[in-house]
C-alpha cells in the first residue's frame, strides 16, 4: 500500500507546502547537544531543516523524489545531506548517529525490521527517536498505526534505556482549515554506551 508511487501521488497531489518542525521532535531533543542525526523518511524536511538550523550534521532519507525536491528548495541555507532511498534496503552506517529520528514512517510490510535498522544506526550514548500514528488516531488508516511496543520489540534489551514511551497528542490542521486532534506514539531510547 504506502510504496514509492503511493508516496509520490501522494506529494504531487498535495502541493507544497510549507512544513513546521513535529512537536515531539522539538521536545525530544531540547535537552540534547547538536551532533550527527538522521532523519528517516524525512518528506518535505521539515524536521531535518529544523535539526540543521540547531547546529546538527543532518543526513536526511526519502523514498520520494518530490518531497526532497521541496525539501532542498525549503533547506536552501542549512546544509543538509538529503538521500534519495528506499530505507527498507538502504543500510545506514552502524553505530554512527547521535540522534536517530522516524516520523510517521510506515513502509510496505512489517515496520520491525526498519525500526532494528534504523536502532543500529544509533551510535553508543545515542538517542533514537520514533514517532508514529497511535492506534488510537481515527484520524489514520490501521495499516499506518504503531505502538510504542512495536517499536521496543525491535530493540536488544541489554543495549537500550526507555527514556519516553507514551501516547501523546497533538493538535494538526485539516485540509479544511479545521482543528483536528492526533494522537502519537512516541518512543525514545538511549542507547547505553
Ligand atoms: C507520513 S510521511 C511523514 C513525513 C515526515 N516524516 C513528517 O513527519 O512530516 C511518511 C514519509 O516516509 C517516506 N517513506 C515511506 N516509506 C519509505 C521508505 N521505504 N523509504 C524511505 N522513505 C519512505 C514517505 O515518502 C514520506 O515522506
């Protein structure tokens, strides 16, 4: 269902525009100082042109081409290394980022074994960060809900500390202009170093 033209339609039909950084990102890495991040499924890049412009070396994977065309107009004066790949065989380096962040990444397919990849790009003493739809968000279609537990199961229990584990919500605007209530699910772990 969510593969690369499901994406692209997706992108084209929606126009561009302009995104603001996920709240949870913004909360999530307050306490942390700036070093190498990736930003998984990065769309319009938002979240990475955010990292960029607070000092972070940002490489930042999408499978549409669209949505980093828009992203490296909208990151014209923050360096950002923007990737054109598919995460479910792209492999980033092991054990390389301070910061390691998904939102509402939901390939083709069972997300664990993304959600293990994308832990062991996590450098010792770094943070993973992954957000998704909540099943509790009507707002969504099933097939892209995750759980805070999806996202534990996918990790070795010896190498990580739950720092977040929570449903939170957040208020979005619909395409008609209207208020609308989401609900995320937000993961965050340390790995030990
Ligand atoms: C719901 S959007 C979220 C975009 C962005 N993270 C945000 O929060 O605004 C999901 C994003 O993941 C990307 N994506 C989905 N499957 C992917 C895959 N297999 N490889 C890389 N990117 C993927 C999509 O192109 C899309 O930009």
């Amino acid at each position: 269902m969510f593969d690369q033209a499901y994406w692209e339609e997706r992108y084209r039909a929606g126009g561009h525009h302009r995104q603001v950084p996920s709240p949870q990102l913004v909360a999530e890495v307050a306490d942390l100082p700036p070093g190498t991040a990736l930003e998984a499924g990065c769309g319009e890049g938002a979240n990475a042109i955010w990292l960029a412009g607070r000092g972070w070396r940002v490489t930042a994977v999408d499978i549409s081409a669209t949505a980093l065309e828009r992203a490296r107009e909208d990151g014209a004066d923050v360096p950002v290394d923007w990737v054109h790949a598919d995460l479910t065989d792209w492999t980033p380096p092991a054990e390389h980022f301070d910061l390691v962040s998904a939102h509402y990444v939901h390939p083709t397919g069972p997300p664990g074994a993304l959600f293990a990849k994308l832990a062991s790009a996590v450098a010792p003493g770094g943070t993973l960060l992954v957000v998704g739809h909540d099943p509790a968000d009507h707002h969504s279609v099933p097939e892209a809900h995750s759980t805070t537990a999806d996202v534990i199961a996918a990790l070795e229990p010896d190498r990580w500390d739950v720092v977040v584990a929570e449903s939170r919500t957040r208020v979005a605007t619909d395409p008609h202009g209207r208020g609308v209530e989401l609900h995320d699910a937000v993961l965050r772990a340390r790995k030990r170093s």
